[in-house]
C-alpha cells in the first residue's frame, strides 16, 4: 500500500503540467467577486436574527402599549423585563462581533472550525434568550389581561359561574404550556434545519479532527 | 498602496495557481464546481491577504487558506455528482494508456482517494505534495502523533476500497 501511494505521489507530481492554467487577468477579476461561504450566510442570518428580536422589541413599546401595561399593573414588570433584555442583546451583540472577528482562514483547520461553531453558538444563545424572554413576557401579558383587563375580567367570571376557580387557572396553565411548547418546538426545527444545512459537513470535519484528540 | 497589493497578489497566485487546482480536483468532480472552489479560495486568500505577512513562504500560506476553504467553507452545488465522473483534469487518464496496468492501477487508486472524507482527502493531499507530518500537523490543527495515526488510518481505509 506504501508503495502504491509513492506511486501515486510520482504520478500526482507529473501531473502539474495538465492543470488548467489561469491568466493574471482571469485571477484579477476573481478577487472581486462575491463569496459563497457559508460564514457569509452566518453572518447575514445573524444580523436578519438581531434585527428581528430588537424589531419586536420594538413594536411592543410604542406608547399605546404602554398605556394597556399600566393599566393592567404589569408596567414595571415588564420595564424591568425590557431593561435586562437591552443590556444582555447588548451583549451578545459585542459576543457575536468578536467572535466573528476571530474567524481567520490562515488559522489550522481546527481552530477556523472551532471559531465558526462558537459564533453559531453564540447567536443560537441569542435566540434562546429572546425565547424564554418572549415566554415570560406571554406568561405576564396573559397573567395581566384576565386579572385587570376588560374583557379579560368577562372571560374569568363567565368561566367561574361554568365551573369553579381551580378547574378554570388549570386550563389556564395548560393551554398555556401547549402554546409555549408548539411555538418553541417550531423555532426549535426551523433552527435544526437551518443551520443543519449550513453546518452539517463541517461538524462532521470538525468531530473528526477532535475525535483523535481523546 | 492598494493597487500594488493586487498587483503583488495576483502576480503569486497566477506562479502559484497550482495549489489550488490541485485542491479543487480533489474536492469537486466538475469542471463548474472547481472554478467555483477556485474562485472561493482566490476570495478568501485575497482577504487573508493583508495579514499575509512574508515570514512564511507564500505557496506554504496557500495550503493552508485553500485547505480551510475546501474542508469548512465550501458548500457542494446542489447538482453534486455521486459517481465518478472523471470531468477533473487531474484525474483524467486516457483512454490509450488504458491497456497499461500500472495507469489503470493509477486509475484505482485517484478513484479510492476521491470517496475519502474531507479530511483523509486532505491528509492524502498534504502527503502527495510531499509535506513533512509536521506541516500536516500545523496544518490540520492536530498533534504529530495523530497525524501519523490517522495517515495509517487512510491507508488501511484506501486499502480497503481497493480491495473489498
């Protein structure tokens, strides 16, 4: 087998003078094309993702909302919501740059592999994070509109004279839960599929290069 | 500045252009995918470029950069070609030196080399161009020691195509 590979190697060797041979200015105007790599789409489905999560931030603190929050007594719960939200988005944005910066093609295959799972990583925590805030937030939201809310107080007493107290929050809580669990598990494929396209072969790389470490 | 950073760029990718079509006919079994990798590598070389510093010889850079790009950047066009389709030019053998049984062993052997994983493929790689398993080892981001380990592996892998 050694041998044959030396083979190989003389072969392999003469074959240069049969590779296509490219001119100064085939290769001038390469440079200035647009990449294809999958950092690139990284990078794009990340900003689409900050921009996404600070959008529905967004929407939900035009002042009309705000008005609704106080009137359902859920107005500093939420402030306190929206305050850590901003500074831990904050965060993970300035995570995600450096991160991003890291990636650096002239380091061993290992390492650039290792650096472009921790950015992916990095934003897949982003994502998480504005789950379970966007969770909490539908838990208060809910929480405030049949406790204070007009048409929240209707639903309640309409559902109490059909049957009692207990029964009513049980169904409450368990509607609730199937909500969150769909929505999250939902997220949770698009996310697999997504980045199971983008990321599949070079996990595998990178689980092969590790995999003779231990 | 710029424009002789290009120029000096250029220059030494054309004298050293080689390497990477070495890389791409190991990588892709079309000719449209391999101008694909080749313009991927020429892109992300060129971005490397700035940093390239001198202290390493520029053809010994270029492993590296092309390498990389083949084994974590490069998506495979979605018209991937299962079978051999023997369309890359280093692999191209003709059909006159057919009869010759040490080309069609040749033959054999490129076919086994080209259904390795992307990273057998690059230690072959490495070998073919005569790297020491010191440069394999920098290059790959593993020790000497797996190195050497995982070259037997590929060898006993390549056997095993060979002889099923």
């Amino acid at each position: 087998m050694v041998d044959e590979l030396e083979l190989l190697k003389k072969d392999w060797q003469k074959k240069e003078a049969h590779l296509p041979k490219l001119s100064y200015d085939d290769i001038y105007k390469m440079i200035w094309k647009k990449s294809s790599s999958i950092v690139k789409w990284i990078f794009y489905i990340s900003i689409i993702e900050f921009v996404f999560w600070a959008g529905i931030n967004i929407i939900f603190s035009d002042p009309e909302s705000m008005q609704e929050l106080k009137a359902m007594h859920i107005y500093n719960a939420m402030m306190v919501l929206n305050f850590v939200n901003y500074g831990v988005i904050l965060y993970f944005i300035y995570q995600f740059y450096t991160n991003y910066k890291k990636i650096s093609f002239t380091d061993s295959s290992k390492k650039l592999m290792k650096t472009i799972l921790d950015v992916k990583k990095t934003v897949t925590h982003y994502v998480w994070f504005n789950l379970i805030i966007f969770t909490i937030t539908m838990v208060i939201s809910i929480y405030g509109v049949l406790i204070y809310g007009q048409e929240g107080k209707q639903i309640v007493e309409a559902a109490l004279q059909d049957s009692n107290e207990v029964t009513f929050w049980v169904m409450v809580a368990i509607v609730s839960i199937i909500f969150t669990a769909v929505l999250l598990l939902l997220i949770w494929l698009f996310y697999k599929l997504l980045y199971g396209i983008l990321l599949k072969r070079l996990k595998e790389n990178y689980n092969e290069l590790k995999k003779l470490e231990v | 500045m710029n424009k002789e950073l290009e120029h000096r760029f250029v220059t030494e990718l054309e004298n050293n252009q080689n390497i990477v079509h070495k890389v791409c006919s190991l990588y892709t079994n079309d000719r449209d995918s391999h101008n694909d990798l080749f313009q991927e590598i020429t892109i992300q070389l060129w971005k490397a470029y700035p940093k390239f510093r001198g202290d390493a010889k520029f053809s010994t850079w270029m492993y590296r950069v092309a390498l990389n790009t083949a084994i974590t950047l490069y998506r495979k066009s979605k018209k991937r070609i299962q079978t051999q389709d023997y369309d890359s030019v280093i692999f191209k053998i003709k059909t006159d030196e057919y009869d010759d049984t040490q080309e069609r062993q040749l033959k054999l052997m490129y076919n086994a080399v080209k259904q390795l994983g992307d990273i057998d493929k690059a230690l072959v790689f490495l070998y073919l161009e005569d790297k020491d398993y010191s440069e394999i080892s920098e290059t790959l981001g593993i020790t000497e020691v797996n190195a050497r380990v995982k070259m037997n592996r590929v060898k006993n892998k390549l056997r095993t195509i060979l002889n099923p």
